[in-house]
C-alpha cells in the first residue's frame, strides 16, 4: 500500500509564498517520479510540476516556471512544491502523485500516468 500526504495549503495573498509537503510511506522504494497537480473548480486536473526521484530531472508546466519549485528528500521521502510570487489563478486543490512503474516521456505530463494519489490540500490565492 502506498499513502500520499500533502500538507502546507492555506490562504495565501497575491505575490506571496507558500510551500506545500508531501510525504510518501509504503512502497517508497518503487518511487521513479513524485508530481504535483491541481485542479480548479470547474477544471480538469492539470500538471504542476515533476521531479525524477533518485537522479535529477525536474519538468513544470509553462505557467509557474520562474515561479515554482519542486524538490523532494529522499531520506523522508517527501516531495516539496515551492510556490513563489503566487497568483489568485493559482487557487486550486493541490494533489501530489508517485509514479511507481516508470513513466517516460510526455507521460509525465499526464495525471492517467500516475499510480498514487494523495487526497489533495486547498490552495487559496486572494487578490
């Protein structure tokens, strides 16, 4: 079995900073990539960013690089998502996602790709 633990969701005011956590247990030792998504009212779910988890690669989506960052430490097995200079647009439930086969390619960019899931922190950005 696999848990997803996010936390660090809250209120935030524009131009603010927020970092989100994610903490992993279970099968932690078949994590190949760890993402983040979010999902906004009335939305599809939508890539966030990702981070190769043994080996360095990380991948973001086009409107939160500069602003995002994702890292993670391996030896508690929790993912970060550093969210800077933060827009109301950015409101939405955060999710993190493990990836326990391998994904390649574009495949990181899809939420179908991913095995777990957490159960998601609110994330509210006010103007």
């Amino acid at each position: 079995q696999v848990q997803l633990v996010e936390s660090g969701g809250g209120v935030v005011q524009a131009g603010g900073s927020l970092r989100l956590s994610c903490a992993a247990s279970g099968r932690t030792f078949s994590i190949y990539h760890m993402g983040w998504f979010r999902q906004a009212p009335g939305k599809e779910r939508e890539f966030v960013a990702a981070i190769v988890w043994s080996g360095t690669g990380t991948y973001y989506a086009d409107f939160v690089k500069g602003r995002f960052t994702i890292s993670r430490d391996t030896a508690k097995n929790t993912v970060y998502l550093q969210m800077n200079s933060v827009k109301p647009e950015d409101t939405a439930i955060y999710y993190c996602a493990q990836d326990s086969r391998g994904i390649i390619g574009t495949g990181l960019y899809r939420s179908r790709s991913y095995d777990y899931w957490g159960q998601g922190t609110q994330v509210t950005v006010s103007s």
